[in-house]
C-alpha cells in the first residue's frame, strides 16, 4: 500500500468531518426526500470544500461495545434499515467482535464488496479488520426484500 504522507495512517487527526443527513441533503430523483444517489451526485462538491470524511446522521446512533479501545465500531438504524461501520485506529490487525440487537437469521452484508457474514442467532458475528482498515455493512433482516 502506498502511504500518501507520514501521517496518512492517522487521517482523522487532520480530517475534515461533515455530518449529514441523508434524506435531507440532496433529493436525486424529485420524491421530496433526500436519498444515496442524491449524496452520491453531490460528492465532488462536498471535496471541492475540503472534506475529506463523512460521518452519516440519521435515526438512533449506537456505539457498539468493543474489548479493543483502539477500535470504533457503531451502527445508525433508521426506519426498518441498519448500517454498521467499523474503523481499526491503529496499525495492528484485529479480530472485532461485534453483538448487534437483531432478529436471528439476519445478514451483515458489505457496502464495498458484498461479502457476506452470517450472524449468529444471538447477533454475535467475528470480523478481520486491517490495521487501519474500515469496514462498512448493511444489515439484511430475515424476511424482508433483499434489494439487487
């Protein structure tokens, strides 16, 4: 991996944040509420004023509880929706174990690569994180439509 500067590796020490709702910000297709092709229609403009992350407000925001102080892992849930991020803040890889409040047979499904990890019926379920790696899932209910 190519480092970019002497201090990539701790990028939220110099990070610009913005924190934005996503069905308030930008309404792609005229429904009225904002929506991801909205946020993703308007990234160059975020860029061009400098920020360099997004921290993604919306319903109830949960830390979740994590042995390894170096590692952040929480998730947002809003209607009937669920995303979990997970951020390893140091350079040593790690094993995160996460328990989310979910239905047994439910799904953590990648946003990036659309891998998939099976919780376990109590929401248990065991990540391998990067040293300063982040991982980013939607969380598939049982029953419910799974989108394409």
């Amino acid at each position: 991996m190519t480092r970019i500067t002497e201090t990539s590796d701790q990028w939220w020490k110099t990070a610009v944040i913005y924190c934005l709702d996503i069905e308030t910000f930008f309404d792609s297709d005229g429904d009225g509420v904002g929506d991801i092709a909205g946020l993703v229609e308007r990234l160059d403009y975020l860029a061009e004023l400098g920020v360099t992350c997004l921290w993604l407000g919306r319903g109830r925001f949960e830390v979740l509880d994590q042995p390894h102080p170096e590692v952040l892992a929480h998730c947002v849930t809003w209607e009937d929706r669920i995303v979990v991020a997970v951020h390893n803040l140091c350079g040593d890889a790690r094993s995160v174990p996460l328990r989310l409040d979910v239905p047994a047979g439910s799904v953590l499904e990648s946003l990036l690569t659309r891998d998939e990890h099976a919780l376990e019926d109590d929401g248990a379920v065991e990540l391998a994180l990067d040293g300063y790696g982040y991982r980013w899932f939607h969380v598939h209910l049982p029953d419910r439509l799974r989108l394409p």
